[in-house]
C-alpha cells in the first residue's frame, strides 16, 4: 500500500449535520423549534445545536454497532476485548449531556435555567424600602 492511500484510509471523515440519521436531523428540528418558541435562541446557537446532533449521531451509530457486534470483539491478539465503539459511545453521549445541559434541554437545567430567568420577586415593604 502507498504511503498516500494509507494516509487516506486513516483520515477521519469530518461529520456535518447534514450527514445524521433521520432521527437525530428530526431531534435537532425539535430542539431548534423549541429554543426559538422559547425566544432561546440567537444567532450564535446554529453550531452548538449542529455539534449536539454530531454528537447524538455518533452515539446512535455506535450504539448500533455495538448491538450487531456485541460488547465484546475480537482483540488484536485474538481474544476478546470490550468493543472500542463503547469508549466512542460514551464520549459522544458525554458531549451531548453536556450540550443539552447549556440549553436546558434536560429537566434538571430546565428547572435551573427557570429559576436564573425569573425576576426575583420584591416584598411590597422591600419596594417602599427601595422607593426613598
């Protein structure tokens, strides 16, 4: 093999949104539905959103991998070692959680999102207070 065509072979393919499975392009659909209903949204949010839905593609496709090949495949030196596409997996969902958290896609940052954007509310003796 040619040193040029093992360089290619090796050469990670860079994932565009536009490449993901029909249910995480459906999600992404959602999540920007979503964020723009909620007046979340601004015009610096496009690439986080396409980097989530890179990431929730990558778990998925991993994901089914692992369910064809098992846990467990066969090692370098014959025996059976844990699926590398596991390790890929679990970086891909760690990212995503973390992507989703910004955003208060998950119910723990929904709820602490609500709360950083709700007026805090004035006692009516604080407001008299605060008049003079």
């Amino acid at each position: 093999m040619k040193k040029e065509d093992a360089k290619r072979q090796f050469t990670p393919q860079i994932m565009t949104l536009a490449s993901c499975r029909a249910e995480v392009m459906a999600y992404i659909a959602e999540v920007k539905a979503h964020l723009e209903d909620t007046h979340a949204m601004c015009a610096l949010d496009p690439m986080p959103i396409s980097i989530l839905g890179v990431q929730l593609n990558t778990f998925c496709e991993c994901a089914a991998a692992v369910s064809a090949e098992g846990l467990l495949v066969k090692g370098e030196k014959g025996g059976l070692v844990a699926n590398p596409k596991i390790a890929i997996m679990n970086q891909a969902e760690t990212m995503a959680l973390k992507i989703m958290k910004e955003y208060g896609l998950l119910p723990k940052s929904r709820k602490e999102l609500g709360k950083a954007a709700e007026p805090k509310k004035v006692s009516p003796l604080s407001a008299f207070i605060n008049k003079k």
